[in-house]
C-alpha cells in the first residue's frame, strides 16, 4: 500500500486543474453570491500556502480548490459587465460598431455604447443587434446611429441548464436586440483584426470561408447545420484542434522546404526549428482570424507546447502538456470551465492523450494500415470521452459518429479545408475558382452526411444529465488518467465504480412537472400523455424556454408546443393552476385560495395576500413530483 501511495506522487500536479475548476464549479453553481472580502488577495494566499511543501496533501487540495472559487469571483468581480434591468424598446442610441457576425439570415452587429444610454449604468457597454443581410450595414469602426430593441440575456430557465446571462457577463454582453433603423454617421478606418475579418467575408462571399477560417459559429444554412450535427461531425465547423493540426502542419511543410533551400541556415540549426518558429506565427495570427474561441485557445496551446516539445527534444505527447494548456486557459478565464466547448475539447484531448501515452495500443505496420486504424481509435477514444458532456449539453449523442469521422472527415482535411484557405487568399487575385470548388465538394459531402444522417437511430435522445452525474463522469475519467498503478488496475476499477455512479444518478433524477419562468409569462406543465403542455404556444421574451423544458422532459425540440386550454382564462395543471390575464384573476383569487384541493397559485400579475401567501409562487421555479420547489438564482452579478 505505501508503494502505491508514494507512486502517486509523481502524478499530483494533473490532479491540479481539475480542482481548481472545481473551485470555480462550486462558485458559478451558488444560489447566491457569496460574501467573501477580497477575494483576489485570498486567491493570491491561498496559491502561495499550496506551494509550501511542507503543506499536507488534503490541505494543499483544499487551498487549491479554494483558490479556484476565489479568483473566479476576483475575476467576476474585476470584468464588472455593466447589466440592463429590463428590456427596452424603440431606444435611439449612437455607437461604434466593434464587429459584424454573420449568420444565415442576419448579422449581428456588435456595439460599443455609452452604459448610462441603455440604462445599464457607467462606463461602456457592449451590445449585439440583429439585421437582414438585405439591410446595408456599417463597417468595423464606423460610429452609428441606431433605433433598436434591446433584451436582458435571460438566465437559466431550469436547473442545471444553459444559463445565457452567465454566459453573457463573462463574454462581456451587456443586452441582445435587433435594429428598426441604422444611419452611419460617421466612417473610421480601423486596421484591426475586426476589420480584417469583415474584409476577409465580405470579399470571398462564403460561408465556408466564414466558418473554417473566420470562426462564425452560425454561417453554416441551420438545415445544414442539423445534418452535419447527426452524423457526428458537427465539430468541423468549432475551429479547434483539427483545424490547428492541419494549418500548423501545412504551414510547417512549406516553411521546412523553403529553409531547406538556404544553407546558411540549414549548417547551423536544423531547418524543423525556423519552420516551427514560422508556422506557430502563422497560427497566432491564424487565432486572432478566428475570433479567438476558447476551443480554438485549448488547440494554439496545445500546439505551442507541442512545438516547444519539438524544439527542446522533450516528449511531444504528454498529459501534463495538456493539464498545463488547462491552467494556462483557466487563468484567462475561469469560466471557460462551464462552457459546452472547453468541456467537450479538453475530454477529447486528455482520453487522447491518455490512450496513445499510457496504454499506447498497437499500431499494424502497414502505413496505411497504420492510417486508417489510428483514425478509427482517436474516432472512438473522443466519442466515448466526450459523450457525458455531448448528452449534458445537446440531451442526443449521435450514434454514427465513427462512419461519419472516417467518411466524411478526410475530405474535409485533404480538398475543402485547403481549397478555402488558398480560396481565400486567391479571392483578393480576382481568382475565385477554388472556393468554388470547395463548395461543390461541399455539396457533394452534404449529401454524404445526410445519408447518414437519415439512418435508424441517428441520434440517440438521452435523459437531462444531472450536475451530480457530470461530477461523477469527471471524478471517473480523471482517476483513469492520474492514477498510477503497480499491479492491479485500480485506475481502472475506480473509473468503472463513479460512472456507474454517474449512470444511476441520471436514471433516477426526478423530473418536473411544472415549469415557470421569472417573470411568470411562460408557464408549462406535464399533461396525461406525459409530454409538456404550454400556457401559449409561442413567446418572444422565452424564446428558448420551450427547447430547453422540452429537452428536460425528454421530448425532441422539433415538436409543437402543445398549448393548454383555459378555463374562464384559468389554466389548471393537476392541483396548480395558473392565470395569466387580470380580470379572471380578480374574479377567481378568492375561490382559488379557499379551495383545499389547490396548491399553488402561480400569477403573471403579483398578487398580494396574508391569508394565501402560503399559495402564491412567485419568479422562476419548478416543481417536482414530490411537490419540492426549486427556484431558480436571480441575485448573481450576472442577473
């Protein structure tokens, strides 16, 4: 046992990151904000006291975990977002546009505004509005005036779901809206790399271009978008590690060639090492072109480190690299832990990794043998590593995945890839023929994906994954990779006992039957048939809240919204019910107290009422099938 003990040691570092972003986990997931004084300083204590090495192991875990959580408030607290109170409608504003997004239908404009104009208080503020692509629209830099319609980003609409204004606060979004009208008053010349950007789209006219190379998240026609998604390649439009390893490796074989040819260079040092310098250059720039996604951080770093391996003749493929890339990526933002990105590309990279450095399975000696077998298992390692946090945050895990990586995927590295960037760069020539090649074998590719696509049990609907079972999912796969063993597999047994955990967590957490939102406009409740039943079948302000319930209850976002009827414009949902309109409400509020076999009452006006309070809900909350009521956190910085 004290062998196995003290053989651990060597791996304590990788167990690092991981506690940190659970710090930080616990300090997003509160229900309030907490009351911590200075929590930068106690983050700059808590790191000095872990490097003690005289410090216990338990201590120096807890310190660690301890500073996460604070210096992901300190961070909170230091971005200082500014936040609208409510929506606002038909707002004259002037601002500069800062960057223009491309969508399939619209751009978004993002815009640098004056906070007190928006009513968000000091300082400036950001904005994203929405336009027709039809509308003539401003450039990067020009300052604008502009009628618009702004809307507070809504939080989480349930527990344990996407929480937008969280995600809104620490991207810097203070409001999302759309444009009645746009007038440029002024026009600046701005050479940043916004403004290539804008460029880069608006001379090559591609969505392709927009997506592989500008890092667009929505270019892609939606009904594309599905089809890609099903067939288990979806990720090829999230530049990330892929499109980092193709661009690094192309840029490194034309730049060893060139250096080859000058032997002044090639007597002194090897040509590999210039070639490295010069091909990590151009995937800096090759970042910033992006957008800068944090899938697309993870990738530039793992390759930065993966060239210093190369420089230094260290070991190029190593978990501690990659629990390295995690830090480097927690400390710039903290809460890039809580995004569907960072999860999904560091559980790929870390069971990659893991796979090829520990058990460093057998390869044929046939190259292409060797080709083909290295893509089927990096295929399967990332579908088996990534599927929790696919099924966490998209509730369907695509079940044809692997066909679709090893079918689809290598046209997408050898032709369109390729074709686009050299499209790219020859659309500025006049010469526009290779994007037009890219998007026939686009079109060619689509067709692939959508055969697979249309396959029985393309994706499999999986049920709302609980907190509690992520955590249990992570605790496994980290104990696979950081626990070193001597004899018996202990690694093993260890990952198998927490993801059984995690499954048995997820097959009996309770779902709700009765869901509302803050303002209590939206309102839905699980019928006889078992599927949700709204109280509207359409609402602007809750756009998203019919996705999201249905997915909680285990329904394919693409069915309607079945609607409610009312009753003397009462909605009765078992023993809640609902009233949306005022005059039922004051004909009705009486009955409804004294009737023994109701509830709840829940009230899109505030009702006021000693003897019912006990009743009357009020905010955004869900009810369980044991009538436990679980309300959803509104005073977060970010609310």
């Amino acid at each position: 046992m004290r062998d196995w003990i003290e053989n651990q040691y060597i791996n304590l570092f990788l167990y690092v990151p991981f506690l940190m972003a659970a710090g930080a986990g616990i300090y997003f997931s509160l229900p309030f904000e907490p009351g911590v004084i200075c929590p930068g300083l106690a983050a700059v204590i808590f790191a000095i006291i872990s490097l003690v090495k005289k410090v216990p192991i338990i201590l120096r875990a807890i310190l660690i975990a301890g500073f996460g959580f604070c210096y992901a408030m300190a961070f909170t607290d230091f971005i200082n977002t500014p936040v609208i109170k409510s929506n606002l409608h038909n707002l004259d504003i002037i601002g500069t546009v800062k960057a223009i997004d491309v969508t399939e239908n619209k751009s978004r404009i993002y815009l640098n505004v004056n906070a007190d104009d928006i009513k968000a208080g000091a300082g400036n503020a950001i904005i994203r509005v929405s336009v027709n692509n039809d509308v003539a629209l401003a450039q990067v830099g020009d300052r604008i005036k502009a009628n618009v319609g702004l809307f507070k980003p809504t939080a989480a609409y349930a527990p344990e779901t996407f929480d937008y204004a969280r995600w809104a606060y620490f991207n810097k979004l203070t409001a999302t809206g759309y444009i009645n009208s746009i007038e440029v008053i002024e026009h600046t010349k701005n050479t940043n790399v916004n403004s290539l950007r804008n460029t880069v789209h608006n001379k090559t006219e591609s969505f392709l271009v927009d997506s592989l190379v500008l890092g667009y998240k929505n270019a892609i026609p939606s009904d594309d978008a599905k089809i890609w998604t099903a067939s288990g390649i979806g990720h090829v439009w999230s530049i990330s590690g892929f499109h980092m390893t193709l661009v690094g490796g192309w840029l490194f074989i034309v730049f060893y060639f060139i250096f080859r040819l000058i032997p002044y260079v090639t007597r002194r040092i090897p040509a590999k090492i210039p070639a490295l310098g010069c091909a990590w250059c151009g995937l800096l720039f090759y970042l910033f072109l992006s957008g800068i996604d944090v899938a697309t951080i993870r990738a530039f770093l793992m390759t930065t480190l993966i060239f210093a391996a190369f420089i230094f003749g260290r070991s190029v493929i190593s978990v501690r690299n990659v629990a390295i890339a995690f830090c480097l990526i927690f400390l710039i933002n903290p809460h890039y832990v809580m995004q569907a990105g960072f999860q999904l590309s560091f559980a790929a990279v870390f069971g990659l990794v893991w796979v090829y450095s520990d058990i460093n399975p057998k390869m044929p000696n046939n190259k292409l043998l060797k080709i083909l077998w290295g893509a089927i298992l990096t295929s399967i390692v990332a579908t088996i590593w990534t599927a929790p946090f696919v099924a966490a945050h998209f509730g369907a895990i695509p079940i044809y995945g692997l066909v679709g990586n090893l079918g689809l995927l290598p046209l997408f590295s050898f032709l369109i890839m390729p074709l686009v960037i050299v499209g790219m760069l020859t659309t500025f020539l006049g010469f526009h023929h290779p994007i037009d090649w890219a998007h026939e074998i686009y079109d060619f590719t689509l067709d692939g994906a959508r055969f697979i696509s249309e396959l029985p049990y393309a994706n499999l609907t999986v049920p709302h994954i609980p907190n509690n079972a992520i955590i249990c999912f992570v605790i496994a796969f980290v104990g696979l990779v950081c626990i070193r063993t001597i004899k018996l597999k202990i690694n093993y047994i260890f990952c198998g006992l927490f993801i059984c955990i995690g499954i048995i967590l997820v097959h009996t957490n309770p779902t709700p039957i009765f869901l509302a939102t803050s303002d209590n406009e939206l309102v839905a409740g699980v019928g006889d048939d078992g599927k949700l039943e709204f109280n509207k079948s359409r609402a602007s302000n809750h756009y998203f809240a019919f996705d999201t319930w249905k997915k909680l209850n285990g329904e394919d976002a693409d069915t309607p919204n079945k609607r409610r009827k009312h009753e003397q414009g009462i909605f009765k949902y078992g023993n809640i019910v609902y009233v949306q309109k005022f005059v039922p409400l004051m004909k009705n509020i009486k009955l409804l107290c004294n009737d023994d076999s109701i509830k709840y009452i829940v009230s899109y006006f505030d009702i006021k009422s000693e003897s019912c309070a006990h009743k009357i809900l009020r905010g955004g909350f869900v009810i369980y099938p044991d009538d436990h009521i679980k309300y959803m956190p509104r005073n977060r910085r970010w609310n």
